[in-house]
C-alpha cells in the first residue's frame, strides 16, 4: 500500500468511521439513518454517491433505501463489485456495555453491528476513499453497494440490486462479511462459498375428541412430534467444500383447546442445504419422513411465502480456489498481512448467497475477525478492519490497473 493510501486507511480512520456508524441505531426495516450518513460522507469526498430506492409490497410494505455508486476507469476492463450491509440486528438483553456506544478495548472495537457487519462497510468505505485519492489512471469500473435488510427475511437491499439489473455484467464481488469471525478461523480468512437455506412449516389435521377418549381422536401434536423425530434421523448428503445440511425445527405449536384431542399442530423447520439439494429435494425428505412416522391424520409443507419466487431461499454456492480471482485475492491478503487467507466455507446465509447463486458471480466473503454476532458484547479486532481495508485497496490496484 502506498504512503499515500496511508492517510486514508489506519486505525485511526477506522475506530473515526466506525464509531460514527455503532452509534447510529439501524435495525433491519429502519436504516433510513445510516444511509443518510452514508450518502454525504460519499459526497463530502467527491466519491459518486447515489440512493437506489426500492419498494417491497406483496408481504413487507416495506420503502427500502440502499446507497450505491460507480467509479468509473478510463478505458474498459474488469467490473467489481463491493457489496455490505449496514443494518443490524436488534439489541438483544445479555449486553453488559452500552450496544450503542462504540467501546475500545485494546485491539476491540464493542458495539452493535460492530462485527456483523459495519466493520466491514467502513472496510469498503475507506478502500475507496483511498483509490479515489491516489488511483488516477485504471481501467474498468468499481460498483459498491451499501445496502439495507441484510438481516431481515429476505435481504431485500441486494434482492433490489439484483432484481433491477446493477449486478448485471459484473465480474467478481467481494462481500467483506466477518468471514474470519464467521468461521472461527483466524484471520486473514477466505471464505469461497456457503450454504444456502429453506423455511418451510409442515401443518397437521387429526381429528379431536375428549381426552377423557383420546383413542377416539388423531392427535396432531403427537403426530407432528413423530415427524420431527423421523425428520431429524433424515440422512443427508455431503458436500466435499459445503460440509452437510442441517434440519433446525425453530418453531412448534397446536392444541389449546380445553381437555379436548388436539386437532391441529404445526412445526417450522429452517433447513441449511448444500450443493445436490434442491426444494424438490427437500419435498421427498419431508414426505419419507411422514410415510415412516405412519401418521394417521394428514400433513401439508408449506414453503415460507416470499416477495417473488427467486428470493424465497438461499441457494448453495463455491468458487473455485483455482480461479483467477481466487488467486489475484490472495495475492492482495498475501501481501497485507504476510500469508495467504485460511480457505473456508460459510455455514449459513447471507446476501453473498443471492449474488454467488442467483446473479452467478464468483463471490468472496472476506473481512474482520471478531466474536459475539448477534448477541450481547459484540467485539471486533480492529487491526483486521485495518488489514480489511487494506487488502480490498490492494486487490482494486491490482485488478484495475
């Protein structure tokens, strides 16, 4: 990195930006805030700033705003795209420090959204500050988009990108999500793909009677926990990167009438998938498992309703570790922090799941370590944000020059 870029990307600058944006409350559904900040610290810099606007009706009702924009080189060539999320998910009860006050602790930045993943927005923020400022001449073009409800149910924000053509004729994205903090592997950390995921609710017709006769009824809540168990015994594949799937039952619930068989029960599963299981998949396991709990009400699956059908779950993705760009980023974490980036695999979803599936880029997460995402004490290493930064300035030199 040059002595120049230093002025723009050290720990100063980092604990400066990030403080700004810990302190800003923005919960997924209420950034209109942090966007705005984001938006003028853009154009107070003379760095292309837009707001892209999108409007979710069919479930969420939801005016979204993301903040992008296009830097553009002076000849054609590569296209890169810098994706991160600037909302958080909501304050939960086991903070012992204020979530909403940045708080330094030696190499530890605390607050909400520190980790997950403001750290990795202002990572974004301050390799362009810094390419914009000492990069005149390149070739190609950097798209970055700061979006909204990453955290929500549906990651509307690059949903929105997506769905309105800007990831169009990219040709690599790099997500500084906290792949080391993810993982739990040291940093600097690669990760080159990830799970993706389905929410389904499975629903149960028995037949009620008086419990005094219980013989007399069909009991769904005891014929939806006789799924669950066969359920959980389903056998799954597994992916030599991706690892196996998962089936969570995050939701159970039926009955309530007074001293009467209960007649209707659900569950809902959040089922984590690899690459080779598809929703068809995932019919025929829920199906076999009926047909072994030998039920004798009826079962109907249910897939979580979505705004439209490409964004109703998250499709499994990799890259290659022997493409290109796999290796032009490394050679930029190479030479920041002194070793290549440790290759892992994300377990569970994220916005870097619509664009490495859907928009079909090859996708990197790669950005800070830390602990405690999405509960109380969230921390992260504030030398990884630096070295974040730092690595995305690199690998823009590289690829554009």
């Amino acid at each position: 990195m040059t002595v120049r870029a230093d002025r723009y990307i050290n720990r100063d600058r980092v604990i400066e930006l990030l403080t700004q944006l810990v302190e800003i409350y923005s919960p997924y559904f209420r950034e209109k805030e942090i966007m705005e900040f984001a938006y003028n610290w853009f154009r107070e810099r003379d760095i292309p700033a837009e707001y892209h606007r999108y409007y979710e009706k069919r479930i969420t009702n939801f005016n979204g705003i993301n903040v992008v924009g296009r830097i553009k080189g002076n000849e054609k060539g590569p296209r890169i795209l810098l994706n991160g999320h600037m909302d958080t998910v909501e304050i939960c009860e086991s903070w012992t420090k204020n979530p909403l006050k940045a708080t330094i602790e030696g190499d530890r930045l605390y607050g909400l959204g520190s980790l997950d993943m403001k750290s990795g927005s202002a990572a974004i923020m301050l390799a362009l500050e810094a390419f914009i400022n000492t990069v005149k001449d390149f070739n190609g073009e950097i798209l970055y988009t700061l979006v909204s409800d990453e955290e929500g149910p549906y990651g509307l924000g690059t949903d929105a990108i997506i769905m309105d053509g800007m990831a169009d004729g990219v040709d690599v994205a790099i997500v500084p999500e906290p792949s080391s903090g993810f993982t739990g592997v040291s940093f600097p950390c690669l990760c080159l793909g990830a799970r993706g995921g389905w929410n389904y609710t499975v629903e149960f017709t028995g037949k009620s009677a008086h419990a005094a006769n219980p013989e007399q009824g069909i009991n769904a809540v005891v014929e939806a926990a006789r799924v669950m168990m066969e359920l959980k015994n389903s056998k799954l594949i597994t992916d030599e990167k991706l690892g196996t799937g998962s089936i969570c039952i995050i939701k159970a619930e039926g009955g309530g009438a007074v001293c009467s068989v209960a007649d209707k029960a659900s569950f809902t599963v959040f089922r984590h998938v690899v690459r080779g299981e598809s929703r068809e998949c995932l019919e025929e396991e829920l199906q076999e498992a009926i047909r072994r709990a030998n039920i004798k009400g009826t079962a109907v699956m249910k897939f979580r309703d979505a705004p439209h059908p490409q964004n109703g779950g998250f499709e499994p993705y990799i890259v290659e570790e022997s493409h290109p760009y796999t290796q032009k980023l490394q050679e930029s974490i190479t030479a920041v922090t002194g070793k290549p980036g440790e290759i892992a695999y994300f377990s569970s979803i994220g916005d870097f799941n619509h664009l490495g599936a859907r928009a079909k880029l090859p996708t990197f997460v790669f950005g800070p370590w830390g602990e405690n995402y999405h509960t109380g004490d969230e921390y992260v290493s504030l030398y990884s944000v630096v070295k974040t930064a730092e690595v995305i300035y690199d690998f823009l030199c590289r690829t554009l020059s």
